[in-house]
C-alpha cells in the first residue's frame, strides 16, 4: 500500500511539474498573432481629425473669412446717388411730382487720400496671418490630444492583455492547486488564495473593458469620427529615439509654435495698424456732381469738390487712436516675448521628462523585466520541488506582470511627453530632419 501510495504521488508530481511547465509557458511567451502598427494606425487618425473633426473645419473657416478682410479694408465706399425734389410747393404734399419746379439728380464720391486705404488693406493682411496659426493652433492642439488620448489607449490595451495574461497563469495554476489539494499535496489556503485571486482579477478585467470603450470613443471623437467606430489593438512596439538638441527645438518653436507665431504676427498687425492710423492726420477728399431738371427754365448741372480739414479741435482725437495702436504694438511685442520666453523653459522641462522617462524604459526593458522573470521562474521551480511556499510564487508572478505594466506605462508616458514637445515646438520630432537650419 505504501508503494501504491508512493507511486501516485510520485505520478502526481510528474503532472504537477508539466502544468506547472505550462503556467510558466502560458505567462511568458507572447502571442503571436498580425496586429495593425502603432504610427500607421496613428497617422490614419490624424488625417481623420484633419479631415472630420469639427473643431479643426471652425478654424479653417475663419482664416478664409480672415483672408477677405483685406478687400474690405482696400475698397472704396460705393459712391451715394441721389435725388431731390426741389421747391415742391406746400399744398402738393404728400406728391413731390405735382407742381414740381425742379427735380435735381446727383452723384457723390467719397476719395481717401492716395495710400490710405493700402495701409488699411496692409494691416488686415497681417490679421489674414494671425488667423492662419489660429488655425495651425487649433490643427496642433487636436492632434496633440488625439496623441495623448491614443497613447492612452495603447496602454490600456496592453493592460487588458496582461491582465488575459494574468488570468491564464491563474487559471492553471487553479488545476495545479486543485489536483494537489485533493491528494493533499497542499493546503486549502493555496486553493482559496487562486480563486481569490482571480475574482479580483475579474473585477479588474470588466473595468478595464470599460477604459478601452471610453478612450476609444474619445480617440474617435478628436478623429472626428462616430464614437462606436471600433479601433483594432495595435502590436507592441518600442518608441523610437529622437533626439534633437535643445537650441534646435527652440528654433523650431520660434518659427513653428502656433501661439507664438500668432503673437509675432499680431504684432505686426498691431503696429500696421498705427501707421495707419496716422493717415487719418491727412485729408479726405469728396467729389460730387449735379443734374438740375428745370421744369420752367433751362436744365443746368453743378460740380462740387470737398475735403475733410484736420483742425485743432480733431487733433486730440487722432492722436490718442495713434497711441492706442502704438501702444497695443508695443504690449503685443512684450507679450510675444515673454510667450517666447515660457516656450523655452516648457520645451526645456519636456527634454529633461522626455530623457528621463527614455532611460527608464531601457532599465525596464533590460534590467527589471528580465529580472523579475527570472525570480518568477525560480519560484515556479522551487514550488515544484517543495522549497517555498505557494504565496511565494504568487507573489513572483504578479511581481513579473506588475514590472510589465510599469514598463507600458513608462511608455505611454513618454508618448505623451512627446507630443506635448511637438505641441511645444509645433512640429513632428520625426520632421525635424526635413527642417532648413537657422532660426
């Protein structure tokens, strides 16, 4: 009977290392199945938002609205026609044709002194520029949102497929338990603590379920797409490594950020502004001419020429316009140079966050990841032959998924991180190569 006995257990041992062998094979090799890329699944979400998204159509709209302000300001009035009943006698009132006298006709220009209406049309072109990187802004702020949200969501794919992960070890290592509870190889507790384990890691699962829904339909919605539209999973991929020095990325954001680009634009507008506003110093000029209809004597006709006469009373009131737009010339100058001067300073904390989240994905990638394996393996193998307890190997195990997570979350991190940067320096790291030199 002791023979009998020893043999089954020795048989049970024999089982329990084989599915102890494939917990370990189920929670270390990855899936290998064809997934859609990381940038491609990206760059066809950008031109969904650059195509779709309402917010980005709003602001195209309003630079083409900006572009015909300078046909208003460059055009002259239309000129005024009228006519006159004149000397219409009391008592045909209300008919001014009845014993009418004269009838007089005419036509009135008002004519802007020479150059006047050019600095007009000169200064809303430049407003024309400041609607142009409202637009670039807007086109940045989406698609940096839309980098974010989507970097986001490849976390929490990768965290849905951890937590699969995770739910397959347990699940085999429930029958491991199970078979060895039930020859009393090992304690109740072992059993208890895996089923515990993977109630938790349901509830984990179902909420989980529930942040790929909410991303998505966020990702969709800065795509300017239906919410419900589906996005498949994309692969694992490691981010690549740009590294453009720091006075490159301010080069690029004096002559790429669109908020800066606005202010400097906005300056100028600002001070075409006050050089035409000291046009209004000179005179306008007014050309009128007449038809007289004489019902009882000849017709005749009459030309009138005017000018506005700047006086003493009316200087007071130019020259305070003058020292608003000059003054507001100077406020946007201050302004574009102090944007310019947090521009610098939020570009040089994203490159320090940006190097530090790179060198801790390495250590991640090189070092924790592969050491938390490893103590993974050696508990499965000291489980096996009795030498720990089974919390010990449960630990190991989470312990090993926990790094992984990390490292994901590492890497969204720095996704993230780089596309604040390009928001920053308003263009793509990766065109950067494509860029001229100089500032």
């Amino acid at each position: 009977m002791n023979e009998t006995l020893t043999c089954r257990r020795a048989g049970l041992g024999v089982v329990a290392s084989l599915s102890l062998a494939l917990v370990l094979g189920a929670s270390l090799v990855p899936a290998a199945e064809s997934r859609p890329q990381y940038e491609a699944t990206l760059e066809g979400l950008i031109a969904s938002a650059r195509a779709a998204n309402p917010g980005y159509q709003a602001a195209a709209l309003k630079e083409r609205a900006a572009g015909l302000s300078p046909w208003d300001a460059g055009t002259p009035d239309p000129p005024t026609l009228g006519v006159e009943f004149y000397q219409a006698p009391i008592t045909s009132f209300p008919d001014p044709l009845k014993d009418q006298m004269e009838i007089d006709y005419s036509i009135q220009q008002m004519i802007p002194f020479p150059g006047k209406l050019s600095l007009m049309a000169r200064a809303e072109r430049a407003g024309r520029a400041v609607a142009a990187a409202e637009r670039t802004g807007t086109e940045r702020t989406i698609i940096g949102a839309l980098k974010r949200d989507f970097a986001e969501l490849y976390f929490v794919w990768r965290r849905q497929e951890i937590l699969a992960e995770d739910a397959a070890t347990l699940r085999a290592l429930a029958t491991v338990t199970s078979t060895m509870y039930s020859v009393g190889m090992t304690g109740q507790a072992d059993f208890l603590r895996v089923q515990t384990e993977l109630a938790s890691l349901q509830a984990d699962s179902v909420g989980t379920a529930q942040d790929v829904a909410a991303m998505t339909a966020m990702v969709n919605a800065w795509a300017g797409r239906p919410i419900e539209t589906e996005i498949a999973p994309v692969a694992e991929f490691m981010p690549d490594s740009i590294e453009p020095s720091y006075d490159a990325l301010c080069s690029l954001a004096v002559r790429h950020r669109p908020d800066l680009v606005a202010m400097t634009a906005e300056a100028k507008m600002k001070g075409a502004e006050a050089t035409a506003q000291l046009a209004e110093f000179l005179p306008d000029f007014m050309a009128r001419g007449t038809y007289k209809n004489m019902l009882q004597a000849k017709d005749d006709w009459a030309v009138m020429f005017g000018m506005t006469l700047p006086t003493s009373w009316s200087f007071p009131k130019f020259s305070a316009r003058y020292q608003q737009r000059r003054l507001a010339a100077r406020q946007a100058q201050l302004g574009a140079a102090n944007m310019r001067n947090m521009a610098f300073a939020e570009i040089r904390g994203l490159e320090g966050r940006l190097s530090g989240l790179r060198s801790r994905m390495g250590i991640q990638q090189t070092r924790v990841i592969p050491a938390a394996r490893r103590t993974y393996e050696s508990s499965l193998a000291q489980y096996r032959t009795g030498k720990t307890e089974f919390p010990m190997v449960i630990d190991a195990q989470r312990m090993y998924l926990m790094n992984v997570m990390e490292y994901h979350m590492t890497v969204m991190s720095f996704l993230q991180a780089r596309a604040e940067l390009e928001q920053a320096t308003g263009i793509d790291l990766d065109r950067i190569d494509a860029e001229p030199e100089g500032k």
